[in-house]
C-alpha cells in the first residue's frame, strides 16, 4: 500500500491518501479541517428573496454586478432582485458575477466579509435553486 501526504498550496490541509489495486482512499486531517471549516457560524445561501430572514446573520449569494460605487457595489441577485452590498472590494477588479459571503444588513443590503470572483457568466437558474434547496427540504444538509 501507498501512503503520501501532500500539502495544497498556502494552506495547512494535511491529505492522506491510501491505495491498493483496488481502491483509493483520502483521509483528511481531522486537526487540519477545523482550521478552515468555521461550523460555528455558517453562511446561508441566499438569493435575493431569501435575504429576508437571514438579517443580522451571516450569509452568502451571488450578484451581477451593475454598478460600483464608492463603497457599495449595486448587483443583481440570481432571482433578479436588486441588492447593495457594502464594504471595501478586493484590490484586484471585480467579475461579472461575484459571490459575497458577509452579515446581511437588511432584506435588501449584505455587509461583504468575502468578495470571490465567479467569472463573467454563470447558470443563474441553477445557482437560485440550489439557494431553495437549502434553504428548503435539504436545509440540514447546508447548515
């Protein structure tokens, strides 16, 4: 049997694989996963509908970037509603699509810990109903 272990780039994820002519197998870390897995406090997906219920709380969604202000980018949700998410953007320039993880302020505005680059296109469509899969039938799954 095989046995290496790896470490991903600028993090401290230890990964133990195992393999036999038959199977793989991938131990992490468990020491490892609690450093970059926060279960205390998790963000929701959230599309513009669902924002609502989660204010004063962490959260995350997905906008279309319409325009940047000072401050405060103004985006589109992936159910077409219309969202400010405030707090300073990363350096480097924003996608078409962005996906922000921060508290929501209200049923209309997230304060932006998190700002990810989604590239200029995304299946919308998709993404929305993964949003009411969890926070639905499958909500145990995402929280």
């Amino acid at each position: 049997m095989m046995n290496s272990r790896t470490r991903a780039p600028s993090r401290s994820l230890l990964l133990s694989v195992e393999a036999s002519p038959c199977h793989s197998r991938f131990v992490f870390s468990q020491f490892a996963l609690n450093q970059y897995m926060d279960t205390s406090n998790p963000a929701a997906f959230v599309n513009g509908e669902l924002l609502r219920f989660y204010v004063g709380r962490r959260v995350r969604a997905v906008i279309q970037i319409i325009r940047s202000d000072s401050g405060s980018v103004i985006g589109k949700s992936t159910d077409e509603k219309q969202l400010v998410v405030k707090g300073l953007p990363p350096p480097t320039p924003l996608t078409n699509f962005v996906e922000v993880i921060g508290v929501a302020d209200s049923d209309k505005s997230i304060h932006a810990e998190i700002w990810t680059n989604f590239g200029d296109t995304i299946d919308t469509f998709s993404y929305n109903k993964l949003c009411q899969l969890a926070n639905g039938e499958f909500k145990h799954l995402f929280l």
